[in-house]
C-alpha cells in the first residue's frame, strides 16, 4: 500500500518560511508580513516576498533560504519565489507638503571640502539605482556644482507650463543642479538671501515625480545653504563624509552637530580615501594616514558605514561622466559603493518602521484615552 502525500497548505508553506530571519529587523519575515501572494497549485508552489527596499543586500540570500525551505516539505516539487520591494518612507511628517512623491531624502554633508563629497553622492545615487530603485540627484552646492561634469550632462532643464523645472536625466537618474542655471565659465556669487530662495525653489517648484530615494550633494561646512537645506528639507537621513586624517575629526564633528539640532538622523561616516592598493604588490598603503573615520565615528556615536579606497580611475570616471559604479562595477571602490547603498537603505528602513511604531503607539494611547 503507498502511502499518501499531504498537499501543503498556506498555513504549511507560512511555518517552513518563518525560521529565515530579517537581520536588520531580527524577526521572521512572515512576522513582518514579507511574504505574500502564496499561491498552490496541486505540487507547485509561489509566492512573493516584499522587501522594504530593492537595495536589501541579502534578498538573494533570502530567496534560495526560502526556496530550500518551501522545497523540502511534503507534496512539493516545484517552488517559485518572486522577490519585490515596496520602499518604506522615511521623513518628517510636518514637512510632509515638500517633496511629497519622495519617499526617503538623503543628505550628503562634509564638514570642509576636498573630501570627495561628490563623488560619495553621485556614486550612492547611482549605486541605489542599479538595485531597481527610483532615485533622484540634488546638487545643491551652489558655490561649487560638479554633479554636471560627473554625470555628462548639461543645459537648461525644461520648464512645464505650471512653471514647474522638470528635472535632467542621466544614466536613469533624475538629475537637478545650480549648474544647469548659472554660466559654467563664470563664478557663483550670491548673498544669502538668493541661496535661501534658490534651495526653496529646488524643494518646492522641481518636479520630481515618484523616487525611492533623492540623493543631496551639499556644499560642505554648515553655511547658508546648508542650513536652509537642513531646515527646509524632509531629511531622512544624513551621510557625513570624511577622510582619514585626525583633523577630520573636528570637521565631522561640525557636520553632526549641525543635523542634531535640527532633529536629522546621522545614518553615520563614510571615510573616503581611506587607502590606496598597490597595483603591482596588491598591499594597501595609507597615504593621508589611518583611523580618521573610524575614532569620528566612536567619538560621535554613529557607525562608520564604509572605506572608500582611493583610485585613479574613480577621479577619471568621474570627469568623463560615467562614475566608477558604472565604469568599473567590479573595482574595489565600486564595492564600496554598492555596500553603501545597501547599509544606507536598511538603516533607512528600520528608521521608518521605527516611526511607524511610534505613530501606532501615539495612536492607540489617543484612542485608549478617548475611551
């Protein structure tokens, strides 16, 4: 007599996913309601697990755990795993009437220039982008804009007839700057009163659309446009960029204190510049000195997010407008990058599922209250 073979159920499928654990989050992604759709047809089995964000960098690791688990119950022979992503928001809800179709605003700051700053943006930008995100660039350095050279892209941006500024693209990036407004070969010198006007026109009257993710480049230092930016803006979140030396110490410093006191999450340091790797013998040398970055980041009490290595053709890619997350995907920087990308879009997530909390709780304790 052969024995007969239960057919799995929903209930079934759901208790041999619930061991894979989210580590970000440290609970099953069936406890935090990832997965969906679950869909059984005789032997086969699919469903769907939805991600907080496209730049989650274990969702393949999740995907062959989950695929492994579904597998070996009984009745299955065929599993179907479709990964997607809905990106959480995370921002400031009294300046919910800025920027309302972008869902988390990212600041990129140093505390003096020289740092790479830009070069840190455009490449977290794009590298956010090449997971399937919806990304935006703002320059915002009015004194200083490069993201146009770095991106290969130039001209007056067009304007609809509601007057607003459609943003440029480039290498599927919205892409707005002072650059595409002012003279190239001319210098930028404004009051502050004008920059005030022209951060406000770039939040309130550049239509951005729908993003995951808009990217600011900063101007470095806590000036004028800084401030009103730090203000004004629904900030997500703020990178700080610094190099190894033991002065970037003091220049971080500046840069935290500003976000802190007006209420912006420090997601933590990037150290750029942090080593160079001999070609030739492949041993890394510390040109501008070491652990820079990372006393910063365990004096101010923040993370150091990752060591950007110092390479030629990160500084060439650039000047050519094709970035090195492009040009060199395979490159050590490139890496650096893309784990940045990964490291900033989770933290962002947990901030946001964190402020869900909080506002669940406010809202309960109302009701409890009203009761």
């Amino acid at each position: 007599m052969i024995a007969s073979v239960s057919a799995p159920t929903e209930r079934t499928v759901l208790e041999a996913l619930r061991p894979i654990i989210d580590p970000d989050f440290r609970k099953s992604i069936v406890d935090l309601g990832f997965v969906k759709g679950i869909r059984i047809e005789g032997s086969h089995v699919a469903f769907k697990i939805e991600l907080t964000t496209p730049a989650c960098p274990v969702k393949e690791e999740f995907a062959r755990q989950a695929r492994e688990a579904v597998s070996a119950l009984d009745g299955v022979d065929a599993v179907e795993v479709e990964m997607t992503a809905n990106t959480r928001g995370s921002r400031p809800a009294q300046k919910d009437g800025v920027l309302p179709g972008v869902s988390n605003v990212i600041a990129v700051a140093s505390g003096k220039g020289g740092v790479g700053k830009s070069t840190v943006s455009v490449n977290l930008a794009l590298a956010l982008r090449k997971t399937g995100a919806t990304v935006g660039l703002l320059d915002i350095d009015v004194y200083g804009p490069s993201i146009p050279l770095m991106l290969g892209v130039h001209g007056r941006p067009e304007v609809t007839e509601e007057r607003k500024i459609v943003p440029k693209r480039a290498h599927d990036l919205a892409v707005m700057s002072i650059g595409f407004l002012a003279d190239e070969k001319a210098p930028v010198i404004w009051r502050g009163p004008m920059v005030h006007g022209i951060v406000q026109q770039f939040l309130s009257d550049v239509s951005w659309g729908s993003l995951d993710y808009l990217v600011l480049d900063l101007p470095p230092g806590t000036g004028d446009a800084a401030l009103t930016l730090t203000q004004s803006a629904p900030l997500s979140g703020a990178v700080i960029v610094t190099t190894p030396q033991e002065v970037a110490l003091i220049d971080a410093r500046k840069g935290l204190k500003m976000f802190e006191r007006v209420n912006v999450p420090v997601l933590g340091i990037v150290e750029n510049m942090s080593y160079f790797v001999c070609p030739t013998c492949d041993t890394k040398h510390a040109l501008f000195g070491e652990g820079g970055g990372e006393r910063a980041a365990a004096e101010l009490g923040v993370d150091l997010l990752v060591r950007i290595p110092l390479q030629p053709d990160v500084v060439v890619s650039g000047d050519e407008g094709r970035p090195t997350v492009l040009a060199h995907p395979d490159s050590a920087a490139a890496h650096a990058f893309k784990d940045l990308a990964g490291v900033v879009a989770r933290k962002l997530a947990v901030l946001s599922t964190e402020q869900l909390t909080v506002l669940e709780s406010a809202i309960e304790w109302s009701s409890d209250s009203a009761q």
